[in-house]
C-alpha cells in the first residue's frame, strides 16, 4: 500500500505513551506491587498487613460506568449557539479518528468559541474563566446577536457503539458556570454527564490546552505541576494503601508516645502517697521489661488480693458489724416488764390457785380411776370421795384454773423474752480487732444466763460497752482509710486510664514494627514504581522537546518528581543544560522555549494510555514560537496524530504552511464570520483532499508524457481510494471496539488497495474480491470497480489507457467521498 510521505518515528515508540498498548505501563498497580510482595524477604506479619491495604485500595466501591480507557472517545462535531462569538448555530465537523485537524480563520472568527464551547461541555468552565474571573466576563458570555438560548452539542464516537453519543450544555441562569449538561448514549438512555464516570479522568489527562493553559503549566504553584504528572503514574492506589498503613502507624506510634508521656507525672503523683497501694503500683510498673498489668488492673479495680494486711483489718474493722442497742434495749426492756410480770403473779393467790387446781384436779383424777375406795386418799380420813364430791371438786378446779391463767401467760412471756434476748445476742466472730475480744466475748457469754434479772442487766451492759468500744475503733479505722484513700482516690483515675492505653500500646509495638516495615518496603517499591511510569513520561516529553527545541541551545535532560504526594515541599522538577551547563529551566529559558515546555510536559499527560479520551484539543499553541519551532510542531502534533485525534485552533498561518512545507497529512477547517455572528465552517482541505489535489493538478498539467498519464496519475488515484478505504476501515473498527492498537495494526496491516478495501467496505479483512466488488457496485454504481482496477493497472508495466484523465479524477474523487464514510449500523 502506497504511503504518503511522511516524517514518522517507528510506530512502536509513539504507542508507549500514546495508545493502550497492553504494557507495564497499563499493568495495575496493585498486581505489580503484589508481584514484588510475594518476591519479597520482607516477613510474612508484615506481608499479609500490606496484602490488605493493598488489597483494600485496589477494589474501587464506586467503579465508573462510561467506556473503559482502552475504549477511547472520539470527536464527530462540535455545534454552538448563542455562546461567546457564535450566535446562530454553527457545526465543526471533524473525523472522529487518529489524525490532525487545523482549525483556522482570524482573530475574532469564532475559532475559541468552538474550543471553549466543547470544553465547557466536559469540564464546566474554560481556561478563560479561570484567568478573567471579572464581572464582565460573568455577565457577557452570551452572544449579542441571537436571541436563542446558548447551546453546546458535541456528538462524540465512543468505541463499540455503531451510533455516536451526544453531549449537550445548555444554561438556564446567567451564570455561566452552573451550566446543565445531559449526556446521551445509544443504549444507556439520558443522564446527568457526571454519571458518565469521567470525572476523575478529565482532572487526571484533561484533554484541553489553551494558550491561557500553558502558561498556567509554568507559572503554576510546582506542587500543581507535581500533581499534574503524577495523577498519570497512576499509583493512586499505593498511595492510599500508604496511607492506611501510616494510619495505623499513627494510631500505634501516639498510644506508645502518650502512654510515654503520662507516665512521669503518674510515677510522681504515686510516689508522693505513702499507701501500700501507691508502692506496689510503683513496683509493678516499674518492672523490667513489661509492666506487671494484672497486678495493676487488681489495684485499680479494688480486689480483695490487692490490699495488703493492714488495709484489710481497716477494711474489716469498718464493715465490722456491733450490738443493735435499740433492738437490745427493747429486748431487754420487755425481759424486765416479763420479769416483773411474773413477779407480781406470784405475790397474788393467782400462782395458789394454779397449785390448788393441779393438786384437785389430780384427786379427781385419782377418784375417778378408784371409785370404791373408802378413805381419802390426800387426808386419809374415811371420808369417801363420791360422786358429790367429785362435782363440787371439778367446779372448784375450774373455777381455780381460771384464776392461775394469769400466772401462765407470765411465765410464757418470760420464756419469749428471753429468747428474743439471746437471739440478739452474736456469737464471737472468727476475726476481732483485739481490743473488742473481751468485750464481745463477755457480751457472747450472756447467751447462757439462766436468770432472766441476771440475763437483762448483763446483756444490757455488756451491749453498752461493746457497742462503745466498736464505734470507737470503727471511728479510727475509718478515719484512717479516708486519709489513704483519699490521695489514692486522686491518681487511681489516672492509673486506671494510664492503664488502659499502656496495656494498647504495648500489645501494638509487634504491629507497630510490623507497619513500619511494611511502609519502607512499600515506600522503596513504590518509588521504584515511580521510576518505570515516569520514564515513559519522561522520554515522550524528551522526545517532543527534541523536535520542539529547534535551534535552541538548550537541553532537556531529564524530568522528574521530587518530594510525595502528601508533602507540603514537592514540585517537578526540569533538568535542563545550555551548551553543556546545568540550568534551571524556568530561569534560563524564553518564552516560546517555556511554551515548548509546556507542551512537552502537557501532551503525554493528555495521551496516558489510561485516559478514555481519544482526542485532544489545542487552542493557539504558536504564539511566542519562532518558524523553527512552528514546524517542530507540525511533526509533534503529526506524530501523536497517529494515534489520537488532534485538533488545534490557530488563527497563525505558520502551522499550515508547516504542515504543507513538510507534506505531513492535515485537514485544515476555516472559520469565517459574517454579520450578526453568523458563523460557517469550510473544509480547505483534508489528506483526501490534498491527494486528489494533487491528481487534479497532473490531470490538468499541458503535454505531460504518455507515461505520466498512463501511470502516475493512477498511482496518485489510488492513493486517493488508499486513504478513504482506510479512513473507512478505521472508523469501521472504532465502531466495532477494536482499540486504537488493534486498529491501526488492522489498518497498516494492509499492502496492497484491496487489502484495506476490505476492511473499509466490509468491516472485516477480506481477500475474495468478489464481496468487495459486489459492496462497491451497492455503494458507488456498476462503474466503480473498472475505476479501481484501472488505478490497480498504472502499476503495471503496460500501465492503463487515459482518454479523459480529469473525468478520471472525478469519478475517484466521488468513490472517495462516498466510501470514506461508513454506513451507520442501527441498533
């Protein structure tokens, strides 16, 4: 397959950093980093920590729902109205394919508005609005002349989909920051663009520069250009793995600093009591090695075994229970009155009468059992107990039992009294404080007193006494422990949490030295990482340089990141030499040389084989640059066209002729403005184009030789169908899902006309000529197969016979047109 002439490096270096080539580049991190984890001599504590966080990073909860990144996102058309310089609505065609589109016209065309048009739509605001935040520009965004509302359309082919999306920016206030953007994609309805998932990928490789941008790329604070390169390294996930293990370090690290740090003071408020208490929690934490924390947790808790012997006779000698004097002066109260009682029944004829009823009742009894005895059985007269007698005696015994009822109930009273007495009584406890022996055991010993008087007056003593003697001690006692609690009482709630934090921090010190471990390692390996996805960025931005510096003495010898993530010192940094001598780049280099920069370090963020964009968007970038590096330029944006779509707004003539002069492949759209902001857009040209420019241009040339007709004007013809067959295949494989690698190797696959015709006509490689032809027939009329074969003919000796060579050109040219679009497939 014939190639235009070109000035291209190998294809393979522009991949690395331009496409999804599948690579270590696109390797995630995480596998990586397990992958020298599993290697690693590291210990296995410290290895399954790392597991997982690592682990943990790498599963993300909210995964985005838009295409993935090796499925990119290309650009069919940008439409605006009523926004900026566009009034009435204006469409920007593009190839939604790799390859560069020049977008020109003068200053004042309507150029920017398409740029700002679109990357408002993706990102919410444009570079100007960052730079002019006035008023002005707030309140004057809308176009003057067309009283419709401003809005943005981009039609977008996302890879997969037979039919493209569409992105629509529309604003219901006047502020033009808040606009409204819906997002439509064949198959997932409408929604919201923030539910696209791109949010994230547009602030990591935003796809738009501006001139406003690159000077942003110098000027800007050098922790913003850090983190502009190094949110494309994609170690997001060490980072936050870092993270959750310097979190875990942090909390190990500040229980053993505050453990350390509360225990001065503690060991000082301790030593300053003189308790058995204080000593021995003084003993226990200062042991060597680790604290004695049982010993400790006994001490604050207050268990029996961590009071010492004297603490404990206070204690028992306080909880020591003594004589109820109210219940034993009741006791003994009613003892006396039953006393008393029963004396003053003896002193009446009431106990007689009780005596007098026995001793008849128990002749009665006796007459009863002898009926025939004649004598008396109590005086022994011959007197006979009859029946007489026995009535009279049995109601005189009733009548005598009724008068000693009294001296009965005295008698039980008594008994009970005391009972109740002795009951109070308690019996010698098994521990006595030696002063209260005596007298407990004295008031013990009234328990067998037979003599209720005696029983009474003893009791009633001997409660006094010991009673006295008890309160006395337990005053003592208790005075004495309130004096030892009362400083214990002032640090045992320190200790208590002293305790607790230092039992944390010294069961974490294995872990702690485990996370440390675990964080140098991954510290080590991380920036070993670094190194690897830097180097691509590196040498892509070297290579861009390269060809940018034209005629400049200055060398860019490296770029490189210096400082982390999270740390407050961290910048980019640029190695850059003069004729040999180490320079800073910002202080020795001009202004088009720092935009060159700029471009250097902006282009690779923006083409990261992670980013889901397929194209870029470059407003103006030739300002400040001399005709030297305007060409560089060309061959830059040339380069990365083979492989993203790359559009550049410019209203400087320079980088047209650059693309011209060095015969690099562009398609050059011009922006013209009219009265009341009517803006068009025309195609000046396009590589299609500039091939059949350039057989128009033979065809029409006067007395060519035969052999220029007969064969290089179908050469160039066919170079002409080249192109639209392989502009054809590749949108034709995009639509399909095939990455932009696997494309352009289907497509450059091709050597021969009929090779990439398959593919451009029929959406698959095909060598039966007879389907290709039966497509082209369908497509172009019953013509168009002699046409190619014709052109297939000028590479043969014999060549093809040119009766009417600008007929000839035509006719390709309208081949062309109508193959180079594919038919869209409706789902």
């Amino acid at each position: 397959m014939t190639k235009p002439p070109e000035h291209h490096e190998p294809l393979e270096h522009v991949e690395q950093i331009g496409s999804s080539t599948p690579g270590d580049e696109a390797t995630p991190v995480v596998a990586r980093l397990t992958e020298r984890l599993e290697a690693s001599v590291l210990a296995e504590p410290a290895k399954e920590m790392l597991r997982e966080v690592l682990n943990d990073s790498g599963n993300d909860p909210n995964p985005p729902v838009g295409p993935r990144p090796e499925h990119h996102v290309f650009l069919e058309s940008i439409s605006v109205g009523g926004f900026r310089g566009i009034g009435r609505k204006a469409r920007l065609p593009l190839n939604a394919k790799p390859g560069v589109t020049l977008v020109v016209g003068r200053n004042g065309s309507g150029k920017s508005s398409f740029a700002e048009g679109v990357e408002t739509a993706f990102t919410g605001r444009t570079a100007r609005l960052d730079k002019q935040r006035g008023e002005v520009w707030r309140r004057h965004w809308r176009n003057l002349h067309d009283g419709a509302e401003p809005r943005v359309e981009v039609r977008l082919a996302v890879a997969g989909d037979a039919r493209p999306s569409t992105l629509t920016c529309t604003w219901s206030g006047d502020d033009v920051t808040t606009p409204e953007v819906e997002f439509r994609r064949p198959g997932h309805g409408r929604r919201p663009f923030e539910d696209a998932g791109w949010g994230q990928a547009l602030n990591d490789y935003r796809p738009f520069l501006s001139y406003s941008d690159l000077d942003k790329v110098i000027s800007g604070r050098p922790s913003e250009l850090y983190d502009s390169v190094a949110t494309i390294l994609r170690l997001g996930e060490a980072a936050a793995a870092n993270e959750r293990l310097q979190a875990i370090e942090k909390s190990l690290t500040s229980a053993v600093k505050t453990a350390e740090t509360e225990l001065p003071a503690l060991i000082e408020e301790l030593s300053s009591l003189n308790d058995p208490r204080a000593e021995r929690a003084l003993t226990a934490i200062g042991r060597a090695g680790v604290p004695a924390f049982d010993e400790l947790d006994a001490l604050v808790t207050g268990l029996p075994e961590a009071d010492d012997d004297r603490l404990r006779e206070l204690r028992a000698t306080v909880e020591l229970p003594g004589p109820d004097l109210d219940a034993v002066g009741a006791a003994v109260d009613r003892l006396q009155e039953a006393v008393a009682g029963l004396d003053k029944v003896r002193s009446s004829n009431a106990e007689d009468a009780h005596q007098r009823a026995e001793l008849l009742s128990r002749a009665l009894d006796h007459s009863l059992r002898h009926a025939d005895e004649d004598t008396c059985p109590v005086c022994g007269s011959g007197r006979r107990l009859d029946e007489a007698w026995a009535e009279r005696a049995a109601e005189q015994v009733a009548t005598l039992r009724r008068e000693a009822a009294a001296a009965q109930e005295a008698r039980t009273e008594l008994r009970h009294a005391m009972d109740a007495l002795r009951h109070l009584i308690a019996r010698v406890p098994g521990w006595l404080p030696a002063p209260l022996v005596v007298p407990w055991e004295e008031w013990a010993a009234c328990r067998v007193i037979e003599d209720a008087g005696l029983l009474a007056t003893r009791a009633e003593t001997t409660a006094l006494v010991l009673a006295d003697a008890g309160a006395t001690l337990r005053e003592e006692a208790s005075r004495e422990l309130e004096k030892l609690d009362a400083g214990w009482r002032r640090c045992v709630t320190r200790l208590a949490s002293w305790l607790g934090r230092a039992r944390a921090a010294h069961a974490g010190k294995p872990r702690l030295r485990q996370v440390r471990a675990a964080r140098k390692w991954l510290k080590d390996a991380c920036a070993e990482l670094r190194e690897e996805r830097l180097r691509p960025f590196e040498e892509h931005s070297q290579r861009i340089w390269e060809e940018l510096r034209q005629q400049s003495n200055v060398d860019l010898r490296s770029v490189r990141l210096a400082g982390s993530e999270k740390a407050a010192v961290r910048k980019l940094v640029m190695d850059v030499s003069v004729d040999g001598t180490e320079a800073a780049a910002l202080g020795v280099m001009s202004q088009g040389e720092l935009h060159s920069l700029a471009l250097s370090l902006f282009l690779p963020r923006a083409t990261a084989p992670e980013s889901p964009f397929g194209f870029v968007v470059i407003d103006d970038p030739v300002q400040s640059m001399d005709p030297a590096k305007v060409h560089g330029l060309a061959k830059v944006l040339h380069e990365l066209g083979g492989t993203r779509q790359v559009v550049v707004f410019t209203h400087d003539t320079r980088l047209q002729r650059a693309f011209t002069n060095q015969e690099l492949p562009v398609t050059v759209l011009e922006v013209e403005r009219e009265a009341r902001s009517v803006v068009a857009v025309r195609r000046v040209t396009d590589p299609i184009g500039q091939a059949l420019d350039d057989a128009h241009a033979l065809a029409r040339t006067p007395n060519l030789p035969p052999a220029a007709l007969t064969h290089v004007l179908p050469s160039l013809c066919r170079t002409v169908l080249e192109r639209a067959f392989s502009e054809a295949a590749w949108l034709r494989l995009h639509r399909a899902g095939l990455t932009e690698y696997e494309a352009e190797k289907t497509v450059s696959a091709a050597v021969g006309l009929m090779d990439i015709a398959g593919p451009g006509l029929l959406g698959v490689p095909s060598k039966r000529a007879g389907d290709i032809y039966r497509e082209l027939r369908r497509r172009c009329g019953p013509g168009a197969v002699d046409l190619i074969r014709r052109c297939q003919e000028g590479a043969h000796p014999s060549g093809t016979p040119m009766p009417d060579p600008q007929r000839f050109v035509r006719e390709i040219g309208a081949i062309a047109q109508i193959v180079r679009k594919p038919e869209e497939v409706t789902r």
